[in-house]
C-alpha cells in the first residue's frame, strides 16, 4: 500500500486518490490472501475504508496531531483547496491493515449484507494478528517527495534488525 502511495506523490495529485489507491491495494491482498470474496467484496471493503478510513469504527479522524470530527473530515477530503498536494507540504503516508473482531460485528450489525463478501474461516485466522500501519512523513517537493522517515520499512530490513526475533542491537 505504502509503496503505491510513494509512487503517486508529486504536485497536483490528489490526496484522496491516494488514499483509495492505498484502499485498492488492500483489497486485492484481502482477496489474495482469502479474506475476501466475490468481486462485490471490493465495494464493500471501500464502503467500510471509506467510512472510517483505516479499517476502525472510529467517529473522528486524526489530522495534523489533532482530532476533527468525521463529517468536517468528509468535506476536508472533497475541498479542493486542501486536496492537490502542492510542494512544501509535509504529510504522513500510513496506510494500515487491521483484524479486529469486535469492530468487524460492529461494522456487521449495521451493514449485514457485508457478511457475504467474507469468508469468516479465513479471517479467523487472522483475529490474532491484530494489524499493521507503517507511517513515513514526506515532505512534497516540486517534482515528487522526500521521504522524512529513515527507518527500515521492508521485512528483510526489519528481519535483520531484530534477529528474527534475537536482540542484536
């Protein structure tokens, strides 16, 4: 997801095809890896990203450190004034994956229909991994962005640092 965002990055794209570039990228490996069924799965895994962007039931979005409620964040994604990335912008790329039960029968008490496009054997093998957000700060510059986080990102980087699971550092 990330690296499909990183790609993206430069003046005049908008943020919000970002985003749902990110969300598309999710759902193709939900799909992969089972989670997902059936091509009406893609709509409403969006459905779900789109109401709460990170897979969480939240009613309120972070933004810039803070809070904003989630209808005002509805009309900051859609005004084009702050939706163009224009250089000298500082934002975080975190796209994020989680398996969280209860926030999943949460989102099904509302919206059962989506129960068909899971299939629930396999995503309860992922209760107990929790989730995943890798965040970067990148700073837009006039031709692309500057990545502002150096930490290590890729498994085989992470694998090396931590041992497999040793202390090495």
């Amino acid at each position: 997801m990330q690296r499909t965002v990183f790609s993206m990055l430069k003046p005049g794209v908008k943020w919000r095809d970002c985003h749902f570039a990110a969300v598309d990228v999710a759902i193709e490996g939900l799909r992969e890896i089972g989670v997902l069924v059936g091509e009406k799965g893609i709509y409403w895994l969006r459905r779900f990203w789109e109401s709460n962007g990170d897979g969480g039931m939240r009613k309120r979005r972070r933004r810039g450190g803070g809070v904003m409620a989630l209808e005002d964040f509805d009309a900051f994604t859609k005004d084009e004034t702050y939706n163009h990335l224009k250089p000298g912008m500082t934002l975080t790329v975190e796209p994020g994956i989680y398996f969280n039960q209860p926030l999943y029968e949460d989102y099904l008490s509302t919206y059962p229909h989506g129960k068909s496009f899971v299939d629930e054997t396999v995503l309860s093998k992922y209760w107990d991994v929790g989730g995943v957000r890798i965040e970067d700060v990148v700073l837009i510059t006039e031709d692309g962005y500057e990545n502002l986080t150096p930490a290590p990102k890729e498994i085989v980087d992470i694998e090396r640092i931590t041992g497999c699971g040793k202390s090495v550092i």
